[in-house]
C-alpha cells in the first residue's frame, strides 16, 4: 500500500518554554490528527524521531504520546534515530508499516529539546554525528567538519565566501515569510558576508550566519494508506521515497562531492521517473551553507564546482530556476534535530497543497525534500506530489 502525507502540525521552532520533549510532543499529537480530519482513535500506530544523545533527560519517547491521549494506549509505538535524518527515517518507519499491512494510518512525530544544554554539551552532542575516532578533536566540533569541507573546497575551487552569504541571505530573506522559522529576519547579503561583532567565525571560513541554530521544536505528520487517504480533504503522495547510507569517515571518500547523495537524489528521480527540471522546489537540508551548496551539485542543479553559480545567480531564490528552501530551510527555520526531517515533509506538503501562506511557491505541484544524517552520511530524497 501506497502512503501519504494526509495531516501535519507543526510548533514555532526556537527558544521555546517548553520545559520537555513530552511537553512538545503533546503540542502536536492530537493536532496533526485532528488536521487530517480523522478521529484519534483512527491511528494504529506512531513512530517517533527524537536524536537526544544527552539533550533531554527524558529518553524511550514512542509512548509519551499516549499521556496526551489515553485512546492510543496499547498501540505499536517505536523511537527512531538517524542523525540529523531521524525526522525522515521515523517517516520511513511509517511508510514501511503502511506498505507491510500493519496498519492504515501511522502518526509520525519529530521533536528536540536544545536550547537548556549548555553550549560547549550541544557542540559534543552533535559531534556524535561525526566520525568521533577521526574528527573528535577538530576545533569547532561539527562546525568544525563542515569547515574543513568548506577549506578543501575553496582548495580546489577558489574561494566562495560570498556564495555562502548568498546562501544564508537567500534563506533568511525566505524565512521571513515562515511564522514557524526561529529568524524570521531578513539580515541581507553584506551582512552574512561581513566578519563583525554579530557575525563572526565560527569555524572559518564558516560564518554565524553559515551554520544553522541550536532550536526546540516538534512536527507531526499523519500518514495514510492510499484508500484512506482517498477519502479525506486532502493527501501528498510520495511518487519516489529513497535511503542511500554512505561511510562515516571523510578519509574515505572525497569530502566535497556528497555521492551518497547524488545516489539518493539520481535513485528518486528514477523511481519518480523526473527530472530536475519537472521540479517546483525543494527544501534541503542547509545544516551549514557549505552544506547546501555541496547539495546543488548532488543533485544535479550544477556540475562539481559551480554551486557558486546557482547561488550568485539566484537560480534558488523564489522566482529563480528552482527554489530552494522556500521554508528558510534551517539556516532561519531553525534545526532542532529529530524534528527537522518531519518539519521538511510537513512544509513541502503545504506547499502542495497550497496551503503554504506567505511561503507558497505558485502553481506548486512536484517537490522534493533532501535530509541527511551526519556528512552526508545517511541520506533520504522524497519526491512529492497532490494524490489529486
């Protein structure tokens, strides 16, 4: 059985006053349920995205749900965890209870709590998502990874720091249209540019506004069978869904080309039976501009080497040849990690559904979302589109 995306809901990404990932998984259990205009008791089975390693006190989180909502006890309920990618694998996880028969209708939920640990433990956590036997003592931590990328890149292509603040401009200037996002500012090109008080290295060439934010947060999405989803208002069809896992170590492979997910991105458009070109946006996973970049070229966008130019040129601006994290991606949305690939697929959905506001790409009908865990280490590509 085919699934789809029949219902989401989706907390403001943040500093949040939350005091737990209980407190924002109940935000958006029942909400996303009642969004799909089904009853509770509809939903058979939920899978749960939570990335923590230290993050939260509170782990095992596949039943906290069911606190808020006392009809659930007694159902199948699994936690899931793929780096920065959890959000996206918990979805997998529902998809794959749909397909297998075992249940019709799976509530999928991504949540974080980051913002109470203090920051030198938020950098450790997130090293996690490295390969800690080769890059534990790279100054700067993850950001510190991404850096290195970003020097061997400049190594073979020149120096693009402006193409990283073209980046970063572009998403703060689309985040402002975002009422989830964490920034909703648009801070400008010279400023992401500029080395200041307010925007310094953190890892250079990496700027403040090159790397993505420490949030909280929580998104759900509802996923139905296909003769389910039938009968509701509305329902997003995965046209291709694919999971590629690369080697962790950068030693191994060429640490500014992302084949594992150029394989993603080439293996879902197969599937999907597209090209690039059909596309109406995408939204990506932009964890650091360097990042995003790198992402233009896995998927096809550019050639090795000229990300820059889809960047400089506006090719991913709304407006532009394809637009490119018309959310603000999580460079001003924010980056609460197991919540992050469910919040992608929530916000694509919308925007296939015209239900996106202020962030609608006109006349969108095909998407795709790109997340990936660690250094393009697990990679998940979905091609979207309205089941009518």
């Amino acid at each position: 059985m085919t699934a789809c995306i029949v219902g989401w809901a989706h907390t403001p990404f943040g500093k949040l006053d939350d005091p737990d990932i209980e407190s924002l998984i109940h935000r958006v259990a029942r909400a996303a349920v009642e969004d799909a205009g089904l009853a509770v008791e509809d939903v058979e089975a939920l899978a749960v995205g939570l990335f923590n390693n230290g993050f939260s006190a509170q782990d095992f989180p596949s039943s906290l749900a069911f606190n808020a909502v006392p009809a659930w006890r007694f159902l199948p309920a699994v936690r899931v965890e793929n780096a920065c990618a959890t959000g996206t694998a918990a979805i997998h996880a529902g998809r794959d209870m749909i397909a297998a028969g075992r249940a019709k209708v799976v509530l999928v939920i991504g949540v974080e709590k980051m913002t109470s640990t203090p920051g030198p433990k938020v950098g450790d956590a997130l090293l996690a998502a490295s390969y800690r036997a080769e890059e534990a003592e790279v100054e700067g931590g993850f950001a510190g990874v991404f850096a290195r990328i970003a020097q061997a890149y400049f190594q073979r292509w020149g120096d693009q720091s402006d193409a990283l603040a073209m980046i970063a401009a572009k998403n703060h200037a689309h985040g402002v249209n975002n009422p989830y996002a964490q920034i909703r500012k648009d801070l400008g090109f010279e400023f992401c540019r500029s080395v200041h008080e307010r925007n310094p290295y953190v890892a250079p060439p990496l700027r403040r506004t090159d790397c993505s934010l420490v949030s909280d947060g929580a998104a759900a999405v509802v996923l139905a069978a296909e003769e389910v989803a039938r009968s509701l208002t509305k329902a997003v069809r995965f046209r291709s869904a694919v999971h590629v896992n690369e080697l962790m170590p950068l030693s191994l492979r060429n640490p500014i080309v992302f084949e594992g997910a150029a394989k993603a991105w080439a293996d879902a458009k197969a599937e999907a039976g597209i090209t690039l070109d059909d596309l109406d946006f995408v939204e990506t996973h932009d964890c650091f501009t360097i990042a995003e970049l790198l992402e233009y070229e896995a998927m096809g966008l550019v050639p090795e080497g000229k990300g820059p130019v889809a960047a400089m040129e506006g090719w991913t601006r709304m407006g532009g040849t394809l637009p490119v994290n018309p959310s603000g991606g999580l460079k001003s949305k924010g980056h609460p990690i197991g919540a992050t690939g469910v919040s992608m697929h929530a916000l694509a959905a919308m925007q296939l559904t015209g239900a996106a506001g202020a962030m609608q790409v006109p006349g969108a009908s095909l998407g795709a979302v790109f997340n990936m865990g660690g250094v393009a280490v697990a990679n998940y590509v979905s091609v979207l589109e309205p089941l009518r």
